[in-house]
C-alpha cells in the first residue's frame, strides 16, 4: 500500500510540474520510469536533475482519452441448472449429485 501512494504521489507531482490532470499519466509508465531509474540513485550529485527527469519522463506516459469505453455492471456467469451440494462428495451415490 505504501508503494502504491508513493508512485500516486509521484504521479500527482509530475501533473501540477506538466499542467496536466493526474488521470491523464499512465500508472504503469510510472512504476516502470521509478523502477528503471533505481539504480542511476547513487550515481547522481544533484537529486533536483534526477527529480526533473523523472518528472518529465512520466509525462511522456500519457493514457489516452477512451470517451467510447463502457464497462456494465453484471453477473458474468449464468446460473447453472444443477443443486447446490450440501454434502462432501463420498456421501452421494452414483448419480444422485
């Protein structure tokens, strides 16, 4: 869960840094651009370029606007004609189930 609001947390950053709105980065682009810049850590002096930097890489994870995507609220599976069991298995005879 920590994790979770942490790349959240990058994400709204890098939204008010881009103008943009914070729905409109890509989660997974920014667990990947986090991931991937882990080791460059103890490499880099100056935290405020390896801030920048992955700011501007997590705009570049830009989710696409899906106006047309609709997604219903309904059992998936159907209901099935046979009985609930209401016993453990070796307790029916052949047949009865």
């Amino acid at each position: 869960m920590l994790a979770y609001n942490l790349v959240r947390g990058v994400m709204a950053e890098a939204a008010i840094d881009g103008d943009v709105e914070p729905w409109q980065i890509s989660f997974k682009g920014t667990l990947t651009t986090i991931s991937d810049m882990l080791p460059v850590l103890g490499l880099v002096s100056d935290l405020g370029e390896l801030r920048d930097a992955l700011l501007r890489c997590c705009w570049q994870h830009a989710v696409g606007n899906r106006t047309d995507r609709y997604e219903p609220r309904g059992l998936k599976r159907r209901p099935k004609k046979y009985k609930l069991m209401q016993k453990p298995r070796h307790d029916y005879k052949p047949g009865e189930a």
